[in-house]
C-alpha cells in the first residue's frame, strides 16, 4: 500500500516539522527521510516505521486520519522517555486543527 505523507502548514506556509528535520545534522536527517521514504512506499509494514525510536532521540507525532495519508503534525528532540506537555499540546492543537480540516472538506 502506498502511503502519502504531508506535513502540517501553517497559515504562513511554513511547514515546521520539515524545517525541523531540515535543521538535523546530515546523517539523522537521511535516516528519518530513509524512513518516510520506506512509509511512503510499503506503509506501515515498512521495517524502518520506528517514529518512537528513531536514532539520534527524536520523536515525530503524526496522524492518519485516512489508511494511507500521514499528516507529520510535530517534532522534537527527546529528553527522556515522557513527552513533555508542551510538546503534546503542540502535537494535539495541529490534530485538532488537521481534523477539523478534513471534517470541513468532506
């Protein structure tokens, strides 16, 4: 199954979970892209889907909100084994806002 992944946009055109990426040293950036890219081609049975473990200590929060489109909604760099509540409010205001897009589009 293929998998179609989007990152979330601001109003501005931003899109900051990219950027983010963007900004990692060379080496993490091409395993995170190496994963999206094995997610975009065999979805979630690609052996590298390891959001929550991916090398280096980030972590990556997204939504499929249909079986085969990911919307990337927030990341950062892991500091311990608990999502600190900003990072998950973060995370959940851009779910709220991807959700009510999707409910308002159909």
């Amino acid at each position: 199954m293929d998998m179609k992944i989007f990152y979330y946009g601001l109003d501005s055109g931003r899109m900051p979970v990219k950027d983010f990426i963007d900004e990692l040293d060379k080496p993490v950036k091409a395993r995170i892209y190496e994963s999206l890219d094995s997610i975009t081609e065999l979805g979630f049975e690609a052996p590298s889907v390891l959001f929550r473990q991916i090398s280096g200590g980030y972590r990556i929060f997204y939504v499929c909100v249909k079986a085969n489109i990911m919307t990337l909604l927030h990341a950062y760099k892991k500091q311990s084994q608990k999502s600190p509540r900003k990072e998950i409010e973060i995370a959940s205001k851009r779910l709220k806002e991807v959700l009510d897009y999707e409910i308002n589009t159909l």
